[in-house]
C-alpha cells in the first residue's frame, strides 16, 4: 500500500511539473491584436497592437490611423493590414484618436487649432518609441498612414516628427492649413498619397472648407510638388495601373517622383472617379491601398 501510495504521488509530481511548464510556455504566447493603454499627458490613450507568430527582431512598425468620427478597430478591419503583416513580418499599431470637445467625435489634431488642444503628434511619437523599445523593433524602419483625417495626421508627423517617422502615407487626407504654411521636417521623408477626382470630403483640388482649421492647403498636385522638391526628386513616372475591375467606374493613374537613387520618393495615386474611400475595400478595386503602402514602405527599408 505504502508503494502505490508513492507511485501515485510521483505520477502527480510529474504530471504537475509538465502542466507547470505548459502554463509557464502560454503565458510567453499572447494572441494578438491586444488592446493596450499608454498614458500621455495624463490620459490613458488606446491602442490595439498587431503581432505576427515568431516576428524577428528589429521588424518595422506601421502606425494606421483611422479617419474622423472613425476607430481604431474599424480601420484595423476593413485595411487587412495584420494579413499583410503576417506575410512580410512587421508589427501593426492601430492607436485610437480622442474625443473632440466641440463636436464629439473622435479625431486627431492635425494642427487643427480651431478644434482640438490634444498633442497627438507628441502622443504617436512617444507611443512609437515606447513600442520600439517594448517589443525590439525597428527605429529606422517605423512608417505612418492613414484615412481622411488620419492622413492629415500623418503629415503633422512629416512636418514635425520626421525623426520618428520614417515615410508616410495618406489615403484621401491632405495637409492642414496650418501645417501646409508651417511644415519644418527635420529631414526629407518618402510620401505617398491616394486621392479621388471625385471625392467632396477631401477634394483634390484644395477647396476644401477652412472653418475648425482643416482646409488652407492648395491643391494636392502643388503637395506633391512641395515633397517633391523637399526630397530633390528631379525625375518624373507616370503609370497606368490596369483596369482590372470594369464594375467600380473608376481607373488609377499611379505618378512616381524620384530621384536617380530613389532614396525618397514621392508617389501620388490618382482614383479619376474615386471617391473617399480605401482602395480595395471599397470603391476603386484596381489597387489595394494597403498592399500598395507596404510595398511603397518596403522600398524604403534602411
């Protein structure tokens, strides 16, 4: 009795120490995206963080900021970016905008000083170093874009945070007033924009309203001239993208500016008969705006 009594116990032992070991091996997996809070000025901001399985050290990180009146999951969603991210090992960071006072909805201040006090140029900045630091990616490799309002943001981060962000990408934003007549990179910075002909929220043609601070910047042809210049791109491409889908009554004309190294670029998809949408979920289906940001992105991998 004395010996089954000891086998038993030894039987426990063991299992006991596997079971150990399977708990203490879960708790190393996390299932991502996680939503976080990161503290900034004394607010907890949110943020939902994208991980591949297995992602090597040193990986880029793409901060995708939804539009106004938007949400972090809501773009997270219909961009498919974790997909792409699974295939090309990078981490995603999808941060969520604030609430503005004045009208209730959420929204990030481009320089919008009409409308909103909140840094959220400091806040993204910070928010991408901490990440940088916490999870071994890379500082060199750290991208932005973003959705209507989210692309404005992501020219504040051209203008004023050019030392945390490496490229950036707008999909039917544009430069703020206030940054188009006070934009100051520290250094030049490869840009991407997707714009429709026919989009009345952001229009191409830089009429767009300026009451709360938004319009003010010309027509985006003369933004792109002005990154253009800023990056010393002398050389110009102009490419027809194959109008793959003949139901969406738009086609894409895709213009590159570069230089003889193509060290910074600056490219500019035309939608002629888009509207404020994100290619490749809805509107023009030709183009897949995210696909077309990771690889404009990955050219400019250091």
């Amino acid at each position: 009795m004395r010996y089954f009594f000891k086998l038993i116990l030894i039987v426990l032992f063991t299992y006991s120490c596997e079971t150990i070991d399977e708990i203490e091996n879960n708790q190393i997996e996390i299932s991502y995206p996680v939503d976080y809070l990161f503290n900034h000025d004394g607010i907890n901001r949110n943020y939902t963080l994208y991980k591949p399985n297995n992602l090597r050290k040193g990986a880029p990180l793409i901060f995708v900021l939804h539009g106004y009146g938007s949400n972090s999951k809501n773009i997270m969603r219909y961009s498919q970016m974790n997909d792409i991210a699974n295939r090309n090992g990078f981490a995603v960071c999808y941060p969520q905008g604030s609430v503005n006072y004045y009208t209730n909805s959420t929204h990030w201040n481009a320089n919008l000083k009409q409308m909103s006090n909140v840094n959220d140029a400091d806040f993204l900045s910070k928010l991408a170093t901490f990440l940088q630091g916490e999870h071994d990616l890379s500082k060199e490799n750290t991208f932005v874009g973003g959705m209507s309002n989210g692309g404005f943001m992501s020219y504040t981060l051209a203008c004023n945070k050019s030392n945390i962000f490496n490229g950036i990408a707008s999909v039917t934003g544009t430069m703020s007033g206030y940054d188009w007549g006070n934009c100051n990179p520290d250094k030049p910075i490869p840009i991407l924009q997707i714009s429709g002909t026919v989009d009345y929220v952001v229009p191409m043609d830089g009429s767009m309203s300026t009451a709360g601070g938004w319009g003010g910047a010309p027509e985006i042809n003369k933004i792109i001239e002005y990154w253009s210049d800023l990056n010393s791109c002398d050389k110009k491409e102009i490419v027809q993208i194959a109008n793959v889908n003949q139901n969406d009554n738009s086609y894409v004309i895709l213009e590159k500016n570069y230089n003889e190294n193509q060290s910074n670029e600056v490219w500019l998809y035309t939608i002629h008969g888009g509207g404020h949408t994100w290619p490749g979920a809805w509107g023009n289906m030709d183009i897949s705006a995210s696909e077309e940001i990771w690889s404009f992105f990955k050219k400019h991998l250091k």
